[in-house]
C-alpha cells in the first residue's frame, strides 16, 4: 500500500528534525540528565514538527536502551510507540474531543499507572479547541500531576489557551523552517525516492511552502507522476502557477500603465489554466520583493523571497517611487483576501489590475496623489506649464446670462457665442403739468366747555330727570333742592 512522503519520512528522533535544533537539543539534555517536565506545550504553525517531536519525546522517556538522551527506536517500547500498539501512550485530537466528559474520561484513566511503559504520557493536539469547562477540568492534574504522567500539548493558536493552563507548562515555540533546509531535505528525499527533482524545482517547493516542511512533501508528491526532470518550469506547470517569467512581463505592464497589455496577459495565463488567485498572490510576492529592495537596497537580500533575482528587480523598479510599491502591495493584497467570497473572481482580478495601472481608478486620495506626482514629474523634465495671462488694468468681462422658458438665468461661456449688440436707449416720456392739491373736508370739531361749566357739579342747572340718572329714581330727591 502507497504511503505518502511525509508520512513514511516522519523523523524518527531528534537528529532528524528539521530546523528545530533549539528545541531538539534542550529537550534530549532532559532527557539524558533526567530532568523531563510532567507538563509541555508546544506551539508553532502547522507542518513544523510539533506532533513530530511530541512523539519523539515519549519514546525518549520510555525507551529501554536510550542514547544519549535519544530513542534508539529498536527495543519493544520504541517500536511499540510507533506502530501505535502500547495504550500507555495515547494521542488525543482536542478537535474532536472538545467536551469537559471526554476530559473527565481520559483523567479517570490517568490515575492508573502504565502496564507495559515507564511514563504514562498523553499528548493532546490542537489543545486550543477544548472548551472553557474541559480546561477547568484538566487544570487540577496538569498542576500536580502523579509522578508517572506527563503530558504533552500542541497547538497552532497560543491566544486561545488560557493563562492558568501556560504557567503551568515548559512552553517551546516552533519557528518556520527556512527555506535553504528545506531544499536540502527535499533533495535528500527526491534521491532516495529516485525522483529526478532539480534544484531550482526544490527552491521552487520549497518557497511555496511557506516554511512548513509537510507542506513541501506533499507537493513534491504531487509532481512525483511527472514524466522527465522536475524542473522549475515542469514544477509550475504541474501546480498550475504563473511563473517568475510571465509574472514578471505581467508587472512590466502594470508598470508602464499599460492596461491593455496587462489584461491580455492575464487573459493568456487564465485560458492556460493558471489560478486566478495563484497570479495575484505571485504577484504580490512581486510587488513587496520591489517594495523591500526600495525600502532597504543594502540589506534586502535576506528578506526577500528568492524567486526573483536583484537584477530584474532593480530593473523593474526603475525610479518608481515608493508611494508607487505601497499601493501596488496594499491593492493586491485587498483583492486577494476578498476572492474567496468572490462570484467572478476573474472580474475582480481584472478590475484589481485596472486599479493597478491608473491611481486614478481607486476614487480616494491617491488619484490626486497621482496627478501631483506627474505634475512634478513634468516640472523636474524641463516641460514647460500653460499658464494664463492675465490684462493689468482691464477688468474681466462677465459672462452672457441667458434666459430659458421659465426665466431662470442661465450663465454661458463668452466663447460660445458672438457679443449681443447694444440695445437703444428707450424714448422719454412727455412731461405733465402738476395737479393741483385737493383739500379734503372734514366735519367741525365740537366745542370746548367753559372752565366753569367743567367745575359745575352735574346737579347745577339741572332738571329732575337729570337727576333721577344720576341718583336714581325714588324719595331720594326730597333732600335735594331744585333751583
């Protein structure tokens, strides 16, 4: 039965990780000097090795005949380990096993000592999908565990185990492996394989990886069935990529505001059965080798991705600004993390190289930032600006005012149409003589008392019936005596 490479290549001891020294090391001089924690807690990205050295440690501890602090992987507990038949020694997928009962399970059977090993070792990956109560119920026997357990945690996402559950464990962080170890092992492999991998093939394997080196095996056992040398070329055919060359041309064009041409070469690449996202993500790979290079030409050559060499690079750039590199990178990337949910991602990638060729495209600041870059541009050549003139003394004409239908003004250029000639003064009116002044009549005003007649009392001159209103009817009257 066929077995894949990175499962029959699995390192069987310490010696055979890969770009793990730090870790490897301090985890065999435990061993030898008896010194081992009852509690560790890996964590990296994947495809680094930290299953790997999980497994490599609880063979180490129960080995018969250790060597130096290393599995000899010849006596019954290492084979036993191996082939996965010694139940002391159990590996537990926290992804599956996420509930506080399968916790509670797996501590009821720790309390017992091993039947066959030394150690009684559990190792739970990815330990970071446990939930909050499986913790709880974990945290009181990883604290003060029996002195035959130990166990061993994994994980790709340190922020989500807690604080309680850190302290109490040796914490190693996996780093990625560089992508000079990984040609090495690849062609290592591709010998004893007998598969005809070329160097620049495994540099090729090797940077798409992205430092996890179970990642480049599978690859290299995707173009394994290829016929002939694997190559570069064969390489990128195979796995359905671009490629540095037409890459390459494809940023030419982006960078000579060539839309026309960028498309073309996109619509090649697309009907070869290159990957929509495989080309822009080869792109952006492009772009931030340019915008390294720009940002620090001396020491560039460590961070770059390698599969662009300085030369074309330094001749890509030209006197690009940087502002120039930053919006290719950022535009890239945007597009690229939004063509998962996309429908057409064609269009998008289409759109994105549109954007890419014309600043004035993106609708924000940069348009402007464009414009003031090709003005300067045309200041620093030499090329004259039209300027225009203006007459001292003369005060500008204003523009016609037109009127429509409904008599609103409407104002137009004075180039559109001819001056409208000057209208004549309208005829005076005749004069009229003024008309006399008319007095109107009012009626006469009554006459004022007397002075006497104010300080009269009302009885004075009197009649009874004056009276009468004044004081009322009745015998009233008979005090009052009528002149």
């Amino acid at each position: 039965m066929y077995q894949a490479l990175y499962r029959k290549w699995r390192p069987k001891t310490f010696s055979q990780v890969v770009g793990q020294d730090h870790i490897t090391g301090t985890l065999q001089r435990q061993v030898a000097e008896g010194r081992t924690a009852h509690a560790y807690l890996f964590t990296g990205t994947r495809g680094t090795g930290k299953t790997t050295c999980a497994r490599i440690l609880a063979k180490a501890v129960n080995c018969l005949h250790p060597e130096d602090g290393a599995p000899c992987n010849r006596c019954e507990a290492c084979r036993g380990i191996d082939s996965g038949s010694l139940l002391d020694v159990t590996e537990l997928d926290a992804a599956s096993n996420s509930r506080v009962d399968d916790i509670r399970e797996l501590l009821s059977e720790s309390v017992y000592t091993p039947t066959v090993l030394k150690k009684r070792v559990y190792i739970i990956d990815e330990v970071h999908m446990l939930s909050t109560q499986a913790f709880n119920a974990l945290l009181k026997t990883i604290e003060e565990p029996p002195e035959h357990l130990m166990f061993i945690l994994a994980t790709t996402e340190l922020h989500k185990v807690p604080a309680t559950i850190l302290s109490r464990c040796q914490r190693f962080n996996f780093k990625r492996i560089l992508p000079r170890d990984m040609e090495k092992h690849l062609l290592r492999i591709a010998g004893a394989e007998n598969i005809p991998l070329a160097p620049d093939g495994a540099e090729i394997l090797a940077r798409m990886a992205n430092g996890a080196l179970r990642d480049a095996l599978s690859l290299l056992d995707q173009c394994r069935v290829a016929q002939g040398r694997l190559d570069s070329r064969t390489v990128l055919d195979i796995l359905g990529l671009a490629g540095s060359v037409q890459t390459v041309e494809l940023m030419d064009c982006i960078l000579r505001r060539d839309a026309a041409g960028a498309l073309t070469r996109l619509d090649e690449l697309y009907r070869g059965g290159k990957d929509v996202a495989a080309m822009l993500g080869e792109l952006g790979d492009l772009a931030r080798d340019m915008t390294i290079l720009k940002a620090a030409p001396d020491g560039a050559a460590a961070l770059l991705t390698g599969i662009y060499d300085t030369k074309t690079l330094k001749s890509l750039s030209g006197s690009q600004p940087m502002r120039r590199f930053l919006y290719l990178t950022e535009t890239i990337q945007a597009c690229c993390a939004g063509l998962g949910d996309s429908f057409q991602p064609r269009t998008d990638a289409e759109l994105c190289l549109l954007r890419l060729c014309d600043e004035g495209l993106s609708g924000d600041l940069t348009a402007l930032s464009q414009r003031i870059d090709r003005l300067e541009d045309q200041i620093s050549n030499g090329i004259s600006i039209k300027t225009v003139p203006q007459n001292s003394g003369m005060s500008p004409k204003p523009a016609p005012v037109s009127r429509d239908s409904t008599g609103t003004s409407r104002d137009e250029p004075a180039e559109d149409r001819p001056p409208m000639p000057e209208e004549p003064p309208l005829p005076a009116e005749p004069s009229r003589p003024p008309e006399p002044k008319v007095e109107e009549e009012r009626p006469p005003l009554p006459e004022e008392p007397s002075a006497q007649e104010e300080n009269a009392p009302p009885w004075e001159g009197g009649s009874k019936d004056r009276l009468e209103e004044l004081i009322g009817p009745g015998s009233q009257l008979e005090h009052f005596k009528i002149k």
